[in-house]
C-alpha cells in the first residue's frame, strides 16, 4: 500500500530578515534613527543634537548596522566642508512598515 500523506519540513524563521530585526531592536537607537529620517532629520550631527542621550559614537553605530542591511543608505557629497546625509532605501521603506505593523500588533496584545 502506497502512503500518500505529504510530509511537511520544519518550518523556521527566515534567517537575514530575522537577524535584521534581531539587530535592529538590540539596537536601542534604531527606532529613533528611522524616526529622525522621517522628520527630514538626516545629518548626523543635526540626529545627535535632536535627541537626548545620543551620542556620535553610538549613532554612528547604528548608522552602520543599517547601511549593512541595506535599511538606509549613506550619501556623502564632494563639498567644503564634508557633507554626510543618510537615506532610507526601497528595502528599508518596506522593512519600518513592518516594523510598525509589530508596533501595532503590540498596542493590540497591551489592550
């Protein structure tokens, strides 16, 4: 007799995206970081100066995370003095709606 059941394999997490949203929030400052970039706050030292307790060191961290994983992007242009502005990609544009879709499924498991 022929068995005709389907097996099905183990199911797990999608490893680079589960890695970046690990990274993302073990990174206190990312959240922010998005935030900034959404007020059209995207210097550095305009971020550092626009939010409490952040520092270059930390912020630049960060940034780096995020470049890493394609989040945001680093544009630096050809001027006197230097002049370093970041970007959120398509990727990244994707990836903070889902993040607020997290957000929201949070705010409906608090209430």
């Amino acid at each position: 007799m022929i068995n005709n059941r389907k097996i099905f394999l183990r199911n797990s997490a999608p490893e680079r995206s589960a890695r970046m949203v690990e990274n993302v929030f073990r990174c206190k400052w990312s959240l922010t970081v998005y935030q900034l970039l959404a007020e059209d706050i995207n210097r550095p030292g305009e971020m550092v100066r626009s939010v409490e307790g952040l520092t270059t060191k930390v912020l630049n961290e960060c940034l780096k995370k995020n470049i890493e994983f394609g989040i945001i992007k680093r544009i630096e242009y050809n001027e006197i003095p230097p002049r370093v502005e970041y970007i959120v990609t398509p990727l990244g544009k994707k990836f903070i709606r889902i993040l607020d879709q997290l957000k929201a499924l949070q705010n409906e498991m608090d209430t």
